[in-house]
C-alpha cells in the first residue's frame, strides 16, 4: 500500500459501467472453498455472559453488553435465511483507516449496514474506528488481537487472541462486540469454537460469499465474483484496506439494489 488516498466512485457515475461488469456474472458459477469445514453443528449455542453496561456511542444505539443468540441457529453462520431479501456484507477490519472511512460513508449513502469484525491491534492504532462504526449504525465485532492463524494456536494462546480483542472492543465501546470471526481461516475449529463461546460469543460468523478481494483481482473480478453467488441470506466477505474493494463496492450497491435485496447488519439479518 502507498499511502495515497484514491478518490471514491459515486454509484450514479458507475450505473453504465456496472451493468458492463456485472454482465458475465451469471455465468461466473459458485467457487469451491478449500478451506477443511469442521464437522456441522446442529444445536443452539449458549452464550456466556461477559462484559459490563453498554456505553452509548454519540447519535447511534449502544451495542448490548453480551453478543445476542440467535435460537435455531448453529454455532457456525455462513448464512441467513434463503427465503428473505436481505444480505449481510461484512468486512475483515484493518488496513489504511482512510479506506475504512470511504468504505463506510459509500455504503451509508446507498442506505446500507455492514458488519464489521474489527482486528483488536488495528482499534490501539485507531481507537476512533469503533466508534465511527457504529455511529454509522453498523455491527462491530471481533475479528482477534492480531490477525494471525488462530486455527494452528494452541488453547491459551487463542483463547487470548479472542479475549484480547474482546477487551479493546469493550473499553471502547461497553461491549466484546457483535460477533466473532476467526482470522486467516473461513472456519473456526471446534477448538476455536468452544473459546469463543467460553469469552461469551454464542455463534462463530463464518460466509458463504467470498469475494477475494484480499488477493487484489482487480475491480471487475471483485464484482463479477460476488455477483455470481450473492442470493438470499448470503453473507459476503470483504476487507477494509483494498482499493479494489472501494472501487467495487458500488458497482455492487447497484446490483443489490437492482435484485431488490436490502443490505443489513447481520444481527438484521437473523433477526
């Protein structure tokens, strides 16, 4: 990254160029996951209390203290429900803070919500971003400490990459946060699982959009990618700190405007 700042697209300038990107996106077919999936579950998880009184960010509604559990749902999201018109975009929160804000003023000013899962060592260096988040009435969760392969880390060490994270969010915010989502892997281990739950995180957000934008594939195979698989209930996974993402992003307001599907938060999501 070099630091300059790239100017953010408008959706009204990208209409035309939109429906040329989006084109081939039915042919583009549903890409497989490498990444091993642990086994399914198919209880409710519990959820431990952890956390004090929510602190009220300036001119949004304060997170609850304690992540909410959604009945039916399994530990493990990778999705809502197929039978509603909403998608959840949600970001991998770290890199280049001026990319952060223009991610999130261009998705508020095409009405959406994003969910958020902030890396804790990206909130020390800019502790602002929490609450610039949920001002923007978007979810803010727990994306670990410091953004290494939690599924490889022995017990302690994870468990302490989640809860570390989960001390930042709540001192800045009164709450562990919304949700939580391993780093470097699409799917917790049942290991992992077990620690979020035990540092009070009843579900694991996982995603069955994946829009590797991480791999800077250029703007239109951003687009063309979630395109191709976005559909009801999906959740889409992007990243803070891309230029491609910024670039994208409106291209794929458009088209989720145009199958007239609303993006929310994920709590909405479930809700």
């Amino acid at each position: 990254m070099d630091g300059r700042r790239t100017p953010v697209p408008r959706r009204g300038a990208l209409r035309t160029a939109a429906g040329a990107l989006l084109a081939g996106a039915a042919a583009a077919g549903c890409a497989r996951d490498a990444s091993p999936r642990p086994p399914s579950e198919a209880r409710s998880a519990d959820s431990s209390p952890d956390g004090s009184g929510a602190h009220k960010a300036h001119g949004a509604v304060a997170p609850a203290a304690v992540p909410r559990r959604f009945p039916g749902q399994p530990v493990q999201i990778e999705h809502g429900p197929r039978g509603r018109p909403r998608v959840a975009l949600t970001f991998h929160g770290q890199g280049d803070p001026t990319l952060a804000h223009a991610v999130l003023g261009e998705a508020e000013r095409a009405g959406a919500r994003l969910t958020v899962l902030a890396v804790g060592s990206w909130l020390d260096q800019n502790p602002g971003m929490a609450r610039r988040i949920l001002d923007g009435g978007h979810d803010l969760g727990n994306h670990t400490q410091s953004h290494l392969d939690i599924n490889t880390m022995d017990e302690e060490r994870a468990y302490e990459e989640i809860t570390g994270c989960a001390r930042r969010l709540r001192r800045l915010t009164g709450s562990i946060g919304t949700w939580f989502r391993p780093s470097r892997a699409r799917y917790a281990t049942p290991l992992v699982q077990d620690l979020a739950r035990r540092a009070g995180y009843p579900h694991v957000l996982s995603y069955d959009v994946d829009s590797l934008d991480f791999t800077s594939p250029g703007v239109a195979a951003v687009t063309r990618k979630v395109a191709g698989e976005l559909r009801n209930g999906s959740v889409v996974s992007l990243h803070f700190g891309y230029r491609d993402t910024i670039a994208a992003l409106p291209l794929l307001l458009t088209e989720i405007d145009r199958r007239r599907l609303r993006a929310v938060t994920t709590t909405e999501l479930l809700t």
